[in-house]
C-alpha cells in the first residue's frame, strides 16, 4: 500500500479564495483523521471520521471550515473563505479499528494564504 | 478528559550520548500511549506503542519507552544518539474506554544532536 495520500503537498492562494485539500487513506482503514499544525498550537486535531461517518468535529475552528468523507478511500477539507491565519501544515491520518492502534500519517498539505 | 504533557520544549544531546525525552498523561480511562517521530518536512512515523502489556515498550531506531502508572509518566529514551535522531518527538494518549480513535497529542519535543 502506498500509505496515506494527501494532496496537493503545497498550496499557495490569495485570502477569500476557496481551498480545498485532498486525502486518501489506507485501504480498509476505518478511520480517518484531519490534523492541523502550526508553531503556535502545535498539532491539533480538527475532525475525524468513522466509516465514513463524521464522529467528533469539535476541533474544527469555524463554520469557514467543513469536512467530508464521500466514500472509504477519499476526504476532503475546504476552507471557505480562507484567511492568512489558517496557513498551516494539514495532516490527513488513518487507523484500523477503535482507539489503542497505531495511525498512520500522510506527508502534509502545506497551506500559505497571502 | 485525557491530556498529555511533554515537560521538556527542546532537548539538546550529544552524539553517542542518551536521550530522555520526558512525557506526563492523564487519563480517566486505561490508556494506550504512543511516541512519534517527525523528521523536517516529513509527516509523524510511529516510533512505539503501550497497549496495557508490558510497560517496557521497544520501537525503532533504538528507541524505548516506560509506562510508569504509579507517576502517570511515559519518557522515551535511547542510550546512544545518533545525528539521524534530530527531529520532533510528539508522546501521544489514547483512551481505551473513551473516545473511540481519538488520539491526543503533546506539544512535542525538539531533539537536536551535536557532533
């Protein structure tokens, strides 16, 4: 398996624009996390999912944010509209079964907005 | 509610010296914890794992973590650093009995390695 797929690995856009990042967990992984990390905060988590179903989206920090899981291989998160301060690393992670197991982690969305 | 704490921000070693990164839970429920590695510009990699069976936890790379109940503590440590070692180290906690796959993360710790 190639792992957990997130792209673009970079993204640059203008403040007001819409952004949307891509996932693609490992096969037959049930579950699905969305991270953000910034210097200030560190890693927090935004909203995850079980089969597809949104489970806990407390993390997420405003309604310019949503989330969503159409199948088991693909997730999205738009920022709508996107301002400077959501620029961060956007970590998409997936895991096997209930808490106690291992997530596994993709390379990142760098988001800049200027 | 579950809440993890990495006591030290920046660790500064010497090549072929020890590593102790330092790592404190609380938990409501029996925890399963875990040490992550992130290499600049790279996503999280699993070092090691506690799931409630031995507390001597052995991950790659050399390194080892103890789950301590009685001092809620979870440090990681290695007995010989290595340059490759550098990184960011994030101790992570997971409640069993809580929130199914949520997983809580530390602050993290900055580990540099000097020649």
């Amino acid at each position: 398996d190639a792992g957990v797929i997130q792209s673009p690995r970079h993204e640059v856009t203008e403040m007001g624009q819409e952004v949307t990042l891509r996932c693609k967990p490992i096969s037959g992984h049930d579950y699905l996390f969305w991270y953000r990390q910034t210097m200030m905060r560190g890693l927090e988590l935004l909203i995850y999912f079980n089969n597809n179903v949104p489970i806990d989206d407390s993390g997420m920090p405003e309604d310019r944010f949503s989330a969503k899981m159409p199948n088991a291989s693909f997730s999205t998160l738009k920022i709508q509209p996107s301002e400077p301060r959501d620029s961060a690393v956007y970590f998409c992670a997936s895991s096997l079964g209930a808490s106690g197991t291992e997530a596994f982690f993709g390379q990142g969305t760098r988001l800049t907005v200027v | 509610a579950q809440s993890v704490t990495q006591l030290d921000s920046h660790v500064s070693v010497s090549e072929g010296t020890p590593v102790l990164l330092r790592c404190n839970y609380s938990s409501s429920y029996s925890p399963s914890l875990f040490w992550y590695v992130q290499h600049p510009n790279k996503g999280l990699q699993l070092l090691l794992k506690y799931t409630s069976a031995a507390t001597l936890v052995k991950g790659i790379n050399g390194f080892e973590a103890e789950f301590k109940k009685s001092e809620t503590s979870f440090h990681l440590t290695k007995p010989s650093a290595h340059m490759s070692d550098a990184a960011e180290y994030f101790c992570v906690v997971s409640d069993l009995g809580g929130s199914q796959g949520n997983l809580i993360f530390g602050k993290g710790t900055k580990l540099s390695v000097k020649p």
